[in-house]
C-alpha cells in the first residue's frame, strides 16, 4: 500500500493560500493550557483589574462579609484638653483600629468560648516578685487559667526609680547662731564686704581675672563630704552669694558655705538618677532640680523639704525659674518639647505630702516625703500651663531676656527659637547650614545680648535687643569643648568672659576685643602644669565679689578661685 497522497485528495493551491490567510489573520496564540486571544488593553485598566482580583481574593481568604473596597475605622480624636494618656488629643493623624480578620463573618458562634490569659499587671508588685522567681510555676485556680510570669523591665522601668524617697540632713556644724537664724540669713560679718547694699550698675562694676586657687569644696573625690561624679550645675545664691549650690552625676545636690568656714552645709537627696540643673528662685528660698530619672522637683532651700514634683515622662536637660514669676518655671525635654509649670497647683499626688522629724540636739533635720505608688503620677497635668512644640531635637539651652517677657531655646537640631513667654509660637527662627549645636548659654548683664557655647570649640554672641541676630564680630575662641557640655558665663561687669575646658583649664577672654586673657589649670596646686586633669564642665562667678570664680570638674571637684 503506498503511503504518498493521491493528487486528487491534495488540497489546492487556492485552498493552501487561503488557510495561510485565514492563520494569519487569527488573534488565538497557544498557551500551557490550550489557545487564548490576544487582547490589548491599556496599563490603568490591566492595575485597575489586578487590584480588584487581588481584594476579591483576599476578602474570600478572610471569609469577610463586607466588601473589599470598606476603609477601616480610626481611633477616637480624643479631648483637645488632655495632653498625655489614652483619651489625649489626636486630631486626624489617630491611627487605624487594629484588623480583626473575624471582625465581620457571621458565622462565628456568639456563645463560643474564648480560652483568655490573665496577665499580671505591673503594680501588682507582690505576684510579679513571685512570677520572676526562677523555676517556680503558678498554679492554676479555680477562677482561670495560670498567670503568666510579668516581663522583666529593669533596664528601662523608670517606676522604681522615680519613687525614690526625698531626704535632706543638715551637715553643718551649728543649725543656728546665737539669735536663732539659719545659713539663710546674709552675713554681716565678713569686714569690708557688705553684702547687703545695693548692687552698683553694669557701668559702675569692675571685675579681675582671678589667678589663684583659694578653697575647694570639701575635697571632692574619695572625701564622703563632698561629690563622688561629675559637677553637673553650680548656683550661687541670688543677690548676696553667700551660699553655693552644686548639682553632680552622684544623685546628689548639696548646699555650701563660701564664707566663714565654707564647709558643706545641707545635703539635698531625693533622685534616683543624675541631677542634671537646678536654678534658684529669685529670692533664694527655694530652688527647683532636673533628674535623669524623668522628675523636676521643687525644694525648700532652708529645710530642705521637697515642696512639689513634676514630670512629664521625658528626661528633662535644663530647667530655668521665671525672673518676675517665681511660681513658675520652664524646663527643655529630651523629648524636643519646651513644658511650663505653676508650682502652685498641689503636688504631683494631688497635695504637697511633707513630714519633717528633727533630732532632740536640733542640730539635723530629715525631711522626707511620701513615696509615689505609679510613676504615672508624677505626670502632674494640672501644673502643666503652657508646651513649646517647635524644635526637632532635645532642648539643651533656656535663657530669660528682655526683662523677661521673652526667652530663647537652643536645641540639638542646631537652631535657635525665640519665643514670647505664654504664647506657643517662636518669634524668631535662626538655622544655618555651618551652625553646630549650641551646648550653654549665658545672659549678658546689660541684657543686650547672649553668649553661647558652641559645639565647634567657640563661644558665639547673639543679639536680644531689637532683633535676633548673631553679632559677627565677637567670637572666642582658644579652647576645646568638644564631645562635653561645658559650661559658659559672663562677669556681672560684663567685660570678662570665662568658660571651661576639656583639657582641664578654666579660660578667660576680654568681651570687647575678644582675646583670651589668662588661662588657669585646674588641678591640685592650682598652677599650670602639664596633664591638668579632667575637663572643668561648670565656671559661675560670684555676684559680689570682684574676682571670685568658681569651677566643677568631671572629677567632683569645686574649686574656688580669686
């Protein structure tokens, strides 16, 4: 039988050329699973599609009821009038609900039970020191199922550490002279140093650069009176000076005697971590501290009885007491907010809860103050009058000008605001690509203008008067402040300009032509020498005294100098 076709059953030419036609005109193109046609539709529809088959599938996946296109629910605006906690103002920017994938089926039984965890909450000190108790097991009871053992937040619980009990003991050698007064009244005796008349002019004053070492506060170092850390803050007494208030890394803040004996005269304790400012009221009978354990505590300088707490959450870096309103005070947060407070709303546990006991001799005074059961109750809402919202980093700097009416902030974002005190919008915003961050600050007495030290080893003048502005032709340099916040400070005469240094040296520059005048090493004679020791991070001069300066170092040292 053969196999080749027979001429008759061949299709025709005519038939061969139109099959050819016919293929090639055919849209249908093989695919894996049979033959499709070709379509083409543009890339907007083909998205539009893909979108809504992927929301179809996901929905059916969900077994959800509604359809796929439903926006999820936001959380509540909350109350315009609470600033922190579950019901604080959100505004539009609340997040979205949590997505609950049974939220919407209805199948689900209603009378289903739910096996639920009972979890151990964090004041429940007593079950969670039981929980955390290694190889022990909570046993079920009839209630519910076993409680799970509470996570352990030592390294960053800030609950403990805010309830710290505030004490102040009296480390003088007599309490009282022979009329009854304590340290708060101003000498008299002291020769031909008054200390009660009235302060000169800026114009009238006239004061020396200092060249010799004269006391050092109570050893420093290894010495129990003294500080064990760093000097943080120093604070001579408003007016008079003749009492010196020093802060240091060692949770410690202690009140000093610059004549007379100059021994250690309080010991103010009450803070769990390093205190980082105090500043005094304008009439000196009480001051206010920064901690980093989160709390700003208001303390009576005479007594040494805590008066009131404050906190907001955040770690506060610098606190300053309104000039003309010593009720109130502001302090920068880490949390880039400027807070303003009113001591005079009851304390942060709703009343200023103080008991002092004195020993029979009289010469010591405790005063301590009930321990907080929540760290949530130093948020003191009440107090809290006033929040300057603007900067993007932590608030390094505070300082009052213009007979206080406004104040200037200086931040890690590297910038400067001025704001009018009371209104939450800066007045003046300076920011330039070469500015570095701007670690102290200090009032010029004439009130003209500030100094700040800057983070690029130099001490910059802003004007305060009629505009904000940066004075370019005075700018000190010489020394070395990186990698420290060292402390900057002008001479009551406005002429002598001092800061320290991270070599260990205290500087000092002429204001008006802005060269340095003398250089001192801190270190144990007092002379310069080579290896000068730690950085000296604290310098303040004394109101009164012509040339009397006085330095803190990383080492706990003061140093008093003439």
């Amino acid at each position: 039988m053969s196999l080749i076709p027979h001429p008759s059953n061949a299709p025709s030419q005519q038939q061969s050329q139109a099959l050819k036609t016919q293929q090639a005109a055919s849209t249908r193109i093989h695919v894996p699973t049979g033959t499709g046609d070709e379509v083409f539709i543009s890339e907007s529809t083909f998205r539009l599609a893909h979108r809504q088959h992927q929301a179809s599938a996901a929905a059916a996946s969900n077994n959800l009821s509604t359809s796929a296109g439903k926006k999820r629910k936001r959380e509540a605006r909350g109350d315009s009038s609470v600033v922190y906690g579950e019901s604080a103002y959100k505004g539009p920017w609340a997040r979205y609900e949590a997505h609950r994938p049974d939220a919407g089926n209805d199948d689900v039984d209603e009378e289903e039970e739910v096996e639920e965890v009972e979890i151990v909450e964090e004041d429940d000190e007593e079950n969670a020191a039981q929980s955390l108790i290694p190889g022990r097991v909570t046993s079920s009871s009839a209630d519910g199922p076993a409680k799970l053992p509470a996570i352990d937040k030592s390294g960053t619980d800030y609950a403990t550490t805010s309830q710290a009990r505030e004490t102040s003991t009296f480390e003088g050698t007599e309490q009282y002279d022979y009329q009854g007064r304590t340290y708060m009244h101003v000498p008299q005796d002291l020769g031909h140093i008054d200390l009660r008349r009235e302060i000169p002019p800026v114009a009238e004053r006239k004061n020396y650069v200092p060249k010799k070492l004269v006391h050092t506060f109570g050893g420093g170092g290894k010495n129990k009176t003294g500080h064990t850390a760093a000097i943080t803050q120093t604070r001579f007494f408003p007016d008079s000076g003749h009492l010196l208030l020093s802060a240091s890394a060692d949770t410690k803040i202690l009140l000093w005697d610059v004549y007379h004996e100059r021994e250690l005269l309080r010991s103010y304790k009450g803070h769990a971590r390093s205190v980082n400012d105090v500043d005094f009221a304008p009439d000196g009978r009480s001051f206010v501290s920064a901690s980093f354990d989160r709390t700003m505590k208001v303390w009576d300088t005479e007594t040494g009885a805590c008066l009131n707490r404050f906190g907001t959450g955040a770690t506060p870096h610098v606190v300053r007491v309104h000039p003309e309103r010593p009720w109130e005070f502001i302090a920068g947060m880490g949390d880039k907010k400027i807070v303003q407070f009113d001591t005079r709303v009851g304390g942060a546990d709703g009343s200023s809860n103080k008991t002092a006991s004195s020993t029979p001799d009289s010469t010591s005074l405790t005063t301590t103050s009930t321990a907080l059961s929540k760290a949530s109750d130093l948020r003191n809402r009440d107090a809290l009058i006033q929040e300057y919202d603007h900067h993007l980093g932590p608030i390094n700097t505070l300082t009052f000008c213009d007979q206080s009416r406004r104040f200037i902030s200086t931040s890690d974002d590297k910038s400067i605001r001025a704001w009018e005190y009371n209104i939450p919008v800066p007045i003046k915003f300076i920011a330039e690509p070469h500015m570095y961050p701007l670690v102290r600050s200090c009032p010029h007495p004439s009130g003209k203008y500030v100094a700040f030290q800057s983070a690029d080893n130099q001490i910059l003048v802003y004007s305060t008067a009629d505009k904000f502005r940066q004075h370019r032709k005075k700018s000190f340099r010489g020394h070395n402040v990186a990698g420290y916040a060292v402390d900057v400070a002008v001479s009551p005469d406005g002429n002598v300009v001092a800061s320290g240094d991270s070599a260990g040296y205290v500087c000092f520059w002429d204001w008006k032509t802005c060269k340095m005048w003398h250089k001192i090493a801190v270190n144990g004679d007092g002379k310069a020498a080579k290896g000068a020791g730690g950085a000296v991070v604290s310098v303040a001069w004394h109101p009164r005294e012509s040339s009397k300066v006085v330095t803190g170092g990383v080492d706990g040292m003061l140093k008093y100098w003439d």
